[in-house]
C-alpha cells in the first residue's frame, strides 16, 4: 500500500459514472453565528478533514448533522448548502435534528451503548429505551436524505458507529446502490456484542452493506463471529464475507493513517515559533519530557497511565526533577456524568502528583485542557522524547502516528497499549505495554527512555516508513479498490448467468 493520494482522475476511474454520497454524524463544514455574523467553521483536522477533498475531486454529496446554529440560514429547501463556500464542488445535505435527538441518538445510544460495547465495557452500558428509540429515528432521517441524495448507480459510503441502520433503511428505497461502511472504533469480541440488547439489529443494518471496512484483521473476524449468531446468515470465512438476506457482504480490514507528509511539515514549520520558548519558561520543565495527547475518555487509559508515573517516580527516584510528563486532555461528552467524573477525577490526580513529588522548580506533571494552536501541538510532538499511548481499548488510535510523523529532529520512542489497533501495525517498533500492569508500565517508561541513541533512530526510522506508506490516502485508495473489485467480480458472475 503506497501513499498516493487519491486525484480525481484516480477516484473518477473507480467510481465510473457512479456518483458518491458520503454520510457521517460530523459534517465538514458548519455555519456559526458569530457577532450576529454568519462565519464558516472548517474541518480543522481529522477524517472530515482528509475526506473532503476527496469528495470535492470526485463530486458528489455529503450527508451530515446541522450541528451548526447557523446552518439552517445558508441551505435550501432541501436542506443542501455548494461547499466549499467560495468555490462549491460538492453539495452537503443537512440532517436537522432536535436536542432531544442529538441528546439520545447521540449522547445517548451511540455513546452510552455501542461506545462502551465495543470497548468491551459493557458495565458502562446504559442501554435505556429512549435512547435506542432516538437512534433509530435519527438514523431513518439520515436514511431518507441519502435516499434523496442517491440513485440506483450511486456508491454510499457510510461512516462509523453512529449510522449502524443506515444501510438497511437505505435499501427500501434504493436497492441497487452500493453501500460501504467504515467502522471507525474497535469491534469487540462476539460476548461482549451480544451484551447489547438491540444486536440483532444491528447486525441486520451493517449486513445490508456490500463492504464493511474495520481497522485490523481481529475486528474483521470478530465481526464475522457476531454475524454467526444471526440464524439465517451464512458466514464464509475463506472470502472473509456474509450472505444474508440474499446480499453478500464483504468484510474487510483498511488500517486508518493520517496525512503524514502534512504532519511531518507542520512539524518542521514550527521549528523556528515562540512556543516552545514561552512553554518552558511557564512550566517547570525536566530535562527529559513524555507526552499524552487524547480526549478525556475512560478508554483512554489516563488514570492508568498516572498509576504508572507515579510508581516510576517513587521507586526510581533519580527521575524526579528529571521526568515532566505533559498531559493534553480535550474535554469530551461532558454532558454524560461519567465523563464528568473522570475529569474531575483527572484533575485531583494530577494536582496530588504534583504536590507529592514536585519542587520548587521541577513540576512532575503539566495538565493543558485548553486549546493549543496547531503550530503548538506540532510543537509538543517534536519536542517529547517519549510519546505514551497507552489506552484501555482504541479502535486504532492516530496520535501514535502523529506522534511518529513529527519526530523530524532527535528520535523520541513510542510507548504504546497493546490493546490498541495501531499495536497490530506499529507494535513491532514501538514500546508495547499493558495499561493495566501499573509495575510493567513503568518499567516500559524507564526502558523506553534509556534505549540509546541507535535502536531510537532505527525504530523510529522503521515507525516512520509504515506511517507515511500506510496513510490515509492509502486507507481511501484501499477501500475503493475494493469498490471496483466487488463489482468487477459481479459483473462476470453476471455475464456468467447470463450466458447460462
């Protein structure tokens, strides 16, 4: 798999004269009301980011949620809006949904059920009736603007956890089109799935797919464990695919990168900026600097990680005054109370941490919870000698590609979570420990760190050719590869019949 980005001669060629309709909660662009101003809110990073240019090569429509307070005032009647504003290429249908929606489908189902589900959690699950019931009519109003927006040659690409019925609302109205769908998060073993009251459900919305897509091979056969309990789906293992409800679905592993060249550049770029110099002279920083960057979720294996330093720090205690770990924490769901709690439950630790351990001019943790520019974030990437990733459960998890497309001056090391996609990928170069091994963990730290200078820059060196060879336009080129593929397959088993 190369990293060559997808043009529009390359994704016109595969789609023919299909037309593309992308669907997912978080939509590329909002309208905001600002000073009693409309502005526009652009994708600032992330898939919505690296997907829309994509869909302004090839054209098309993109579906999403009008989470934006203005956006209503910019669509037509139809609930359409040309972006990119001031050259249009592409159409985005709105979904408008109420508070009350967004609060169950959302908050609710999607994050209270299926997040914990497949993180195989599902203790955390609050699987209330109200939730599922908004779910569903949020995912029949996505279903019926794809169906405006499709036509029987039109190839739906359908994104993540939040759009599980989609597919099969899709086919009432519009049985010929080709539907896809990307499974952004982990898909979790076939016991802890079958926890979730509604699975059948869902396993009779994906199945109504041509292509699942998942981040690594695991997933892909536990999905196909999962489909196995439906009575009337035929599971071939062989060709890795589902036949149920006369339609065979093909499951399929595309890891997820990110757009390292740029990561790489932004990194570079920031060499020569004032932040780096006014970040040292505000915080009292050791010699020696670890860095976590994710959003306050309990997956994200925080306050494991804590449990790690702070046994580092108090059986080696030659790390005190030498070790600062950065912690860049986004707030996240706070509207849920366990998030809540575990913000507040971040924030004490860090503060007993530091009043533990720290001096009058050494701080063993630093706690950044507002917004960094990207030239500062970039920053903290190139500057850290050691990057921690180490959640409970992710589905892949880019900071540790970012954190290894940056490392543009002296290599740092990768510490990474076992239980985590990018292990499957990234895990031969990388540092691996379990988050759970609080004694391990921190034995990994002190390892990671005294690796001489050598097995870094060659583990780095290796870490860097996987990140930029499987980027994120390698993931978009995979999967619509595999489009062609499918209906190439079709089309002689077609003429086949036909001929018969």
């Amino acid at each position: 798999m190369t990293g060559e980005r997808p043009t529009a001669e390359t994704v016109s060629s595969i789609l023919g004269d299909r037309e593309l309709v992308v669907a997912s909660n978080r939509q590329p662009y909002s309208h905001e009301y600002e000073d009693e101003e409309i502005v526009v809110n652009r994708p600032a990073g992330g898939l919505t980011s690296a997907l829309d240019p994509v869909v302004q090569s090839a054209g098309g429509t993109w579906v999403a949620w009008a989470s934006g307070d203005a956006d209503g005032e910019v669509t037509d009647d139809d609930g359409r809006v040309g972006v990119p504003p001031e050259n249009p290429a592409y159409d985005l249908r709105r979904v408008s949904l109420s508070d009350e929606q967004v609060d169950g489908y959302y908050y609710g189902y999607s994050n209270q059920v299926l997040w914990p589900i497949c993180h195989i959690d599902p203790s955390k699950m609050n699987a209330r009736a109200d939730f599922w019931q908004h779910y569903r009519d949020a995912n029949r109003k996505f279903a019926d603007a794809i169906a405006d927006e499709a036509n029987g040659e039109s190839v739906v690409w359908l994104q993540d956890y939040h759009l599980a019925l989609v597919p099969r609302m899709v086919r009432e109205t519009r049985p010929d089109v080709f539907c896809m769908q990307f499974w952004h998060i982990t898909w979790p073993s076939r016991d802890a799935f079958q926890t979730c009251p509604q699975y059948r459900q869902l396993l009779d919305g994906l199945l109504a797919n041509d292509l699942i897509g998942f981040h690594t091979d695991q997933y892909c056969q536990n999905f196909l464990d999962c489909a196995a309990m439906l009575p009337d789906a035929r599971v071939d293992r062989a060709t890795r695919s589902v036949v149920y409800d006369g339609r065979r679905t093909f499951v399929r592993s595309f890891p997820l990168g990110i757009d390292a060249t740029q990561r790489r550049q932004l990194a570079i770029s920031s060499a020569d900026n004032e932040f780096w110099h006014e970040f040292k002279d505000e915080h009292d920083l050791g010699d020696t600097l670890a860095l976590g960057i994710e959003r306050l979720d309990y997956t994200k294996g925080i306050p494991e990680r804590l449990a790690a330093l702070e046994h580092l720090w108090e059986t080696r205690p030659e790390w005190q005054g030498e070790l600062t770990y950065v912690q860049k924490a986004s707030e996240s769901r706070s509207q849920i109370p366990e998030y809540q709690a575990l913000q507040d439950f971040v924030e004490s630790e860090i503060q007993r941490l530091n009043e533990r351990f720290g001096t009058d001019n050494w701080t063993p943790v630093v706690y950044l919870n507002e917004y960094l520019p990207k030239d500062g974030l970039a920053t903290l990437y190139r500057e850290a000698d050691l990057g921690i990733v180490s959640p409970r459960r992710d589905g892949m998890n880019l900071v540790a590609k970012e954190f290894v497309a940056s490392q543009v001056d002296d290599p740092g090391v990768l510490l990474l979570s076992e239980l985590t996609g990018a292990a499957e990928e990234l895990g031969d170069e990388a540092i691996l420990v379990h988050p759970h091994d609080t004694p391990g963990f921190a034995d990994a730290i002190e390892s990671a760190l005294s690796l001489p200078e050598p097995e870094r820059s060659r583990r780095m060196n290796d870490l860097e050719r996987l990140v930029h060879s499987n980027d994120v336009y390698a993931w978009m080129n995979a999967q619509f590869r595999t489009v062609k593929a499918i209906q190439r397959g079709r089309d002689v088993a077609a003429k086949s019949v036909k001929r018969q």
